[in-house]
C-alpha cells in the first residue's frame, strides 16, 4: 500500500509517499480500506518537530479517517468487513490507503454522512464538543462567540452551538468565508480584520458581551478577548500560535475564566461520539469540506494549513 512517511521533522516536503506493507490485524484490531483523511492543524506542529509530544521517527502522521473495514483480528464482535466507519486514531497512522485500529478507535458512519465528511468529524467535532459543553459549560439562551468560525473547529463549533439553542456570533477574514458561517445557523458573521469588529460585538450583545468566547488563535486575540467578555464570561483556547501579553485587569474586571482545551481524551469519547452521532444522523451536524487533496500532495495540504487559506475541513484522497 501506498503511505506518506516522516524521516525527519521540518517542513511539509518531509512527507514521502512510499510503498508500505499492508497491515495485518492483531487481537482486537481492525484494518480500515481508507477513502478519505482528515488534515488537523496539530498534525503540522509534530511533522514541523516543535510539537511538546514527538512521535519516533520515521511514522506517518494523522488520526482522522474513513472508509470500510477491510479485514478483523480475533475477538473482534463489534465490526465486519464492509462496515463504514470513521477513526478517532489510529495505530499506524491515518495518511495512508491502510490503516490499522484499535476496535475502539472505529466508530460507525451514518448512511447519510459521506466519506470525506467521516474524515472530518473526530479531531474539529471532539474538540468543539469539549471546548463548549465540558469547558464553557454552554448553555441554551447563551451566547457564544467563537473567533474564527470559518475553519474545521469553528463551523463544528457553530453547528454544535446552534444545535443547542446558543446564539452564535462568529468571525471570518473573507467574505466567503462570513457567509459560510452564517450558512451554519450564525445570528452574525463579523470580519476580525475590521478595526471596530469588537465595537460591533459589543453592541450585537447589548453591551455585556458574550457569555463564551471559543478562541482559535489566542497569541493574536486573548487580550482583545478579555475586553469583551461577559461578567463570569469563559474563554477557551482551542489554538494558539506562539506567545501573548495580556492585562489581567481586564479578566479581573468580569471575573472571567479563561481555560485551555487539547483536543479529546479517551474517557470523553464514548460521551462526544454518541453525541456526535445522533446530530449526524439528523443532520444538525454536517460536516463543511473545504479542498479536497490527493494524499501524494500532502505537503501542499499542510502548507494550506499553516497559512489559514481554506474554509472548511481540508481531506486527502488515497
């Protein structure tokens, strides 16, 4: 099989498609045909070395896909060859035509969710799910404001919001990009690249701000953030890109909270996936597909990563 490998870390042209053996299943694993994989910003952070956990060299990166399961190990009741499904990770990595798994790292793919839309549900929807409802405590009649809508954990983080009755307000840089979020249930689409976007945020919330602020870049943004959260408002940092100076005053102010957020944890996903599940299958949660990138070119997608160009969730193709 045909599988992009890392030898080193540094940039993007470190990934190498090159002939693999094809897994075999153990006791309790599963062989996935892969049809379509899921490019998370993370995955950029450990192929560039500058991630705190590193992987031995040489690997092949990734966590999320779909596709069919291929063949079973022994013991394995839960699935049979020909099932869809979509990972929470993966034992041999993801940018690959194979990938081997743990039982528990498959989960089944609604009939009415596509390939390339499986591949985009686990790290974007896991960590939007945690970020409002085990972080922010989220609530209906709320208001979230989630700076940085137009990516893969902005729209997941919108259509979750919307899903359960919270007021969304979000940011774009691109017009494209702000009706693309409105499109997802948004009350308002605001450009974080106009310099009275927070004026506006103010005044679409009466001027006590909003309750919840999901923030995708706070090297850039959680000074600002503070300066429009509500009294007892939480900010949680899903991203972040280097360092920040802010003024705890203006946390002091509202009495705010402001926590961080990595992605899943294995004792949340039996909880997140059942969710995720259920407003797939109804179709409250849909995942948006930005560009579609055949795995060989797997470079280019993260060099599209690193510079914030697509909407949506970015997919390799095998």
């Amino acid at each position: 099989m045909k599988a992009i490998r890392v030898q080193e870390f540094g940039l993007p042209e470190v990934m190498k498609l090159v002939e693999q053996p094809d897994p075999v299943p153990g006791t309790l694993q599963v062989v996935v045909r892969i049809k379509a994989i899921g490019v998370n910003p993370v995955e950029t952070y450990i192929r560039s070395g500058t991630y705190a956990i590193k992987p031995s060299l040489p690997y092949t990166p990734g966590t999320d896909a779909a596709g069919v399961i291929e063949s079973v190990g022994e013991e394995v009741v839960r699935f049979r060859p020909g099932d869809r499904v979509y990972t929470t990770g993966t034992v041999s990595g993801a940018y690959a035509e194979r990938s081997l798994c743990r039982v528990e790292q498959c989960m089944p793919l609604p009939d009415n969710v596509s390939f390339e839309q499986g591949a985009a549900i686990h790290v974007p929807y896991s960590t939007a799910y945690r970020a409002l409802f085990h972080k922010a405590k989220a609530r209906a009649s709320q208001s979230v404001f989630v700076h940085g809508a137009s990516g893969g954990v902005g729209i997941a983080t919108v259509q979750l919001a919307v899903a359960n009755g919270i007021t969304v307000i979000g940011t774009g840089g691109t017009e494209e990009g702000r009706k693309l979020i409105k499109e997802q249930g948004a009350a308002h689409a605001l450009d974080h690249k106009s310099p009275d976007y927070l004026d506006q945020l103010m005044r679409l919330t009466s001027g006590r701000g909003p309750d919840v602020i999901i923030e995708m870049l706070a090297n850039v943004n959680l000074g600002k953030d503070m300066t429009v959260l509500a009294k007892n408002g939480v900010i949680v940092v899903v991203g972040s890109r280097g360092t920040v100076q802010v003024n705890p005053r203006d946390l002091m102010r509202t009495e705010g909270t402001i926590i961080g957020v990595l992605g899943s944890r294995n004792d949340d996903l039996a909880e997140i996936h059942a969710a995720l599940n259920a407003g797939l299958r109804v179709g409250s949660l849909k995942p948006i597909i930005g560009k579609r990138i055949p795995l060989a070119e797997a470079a280019l997608a993260h060099h599209e990563i690193i510079e914030g160009t697509a909407l949506g969730k970015i997919v390799l193709i095998p």
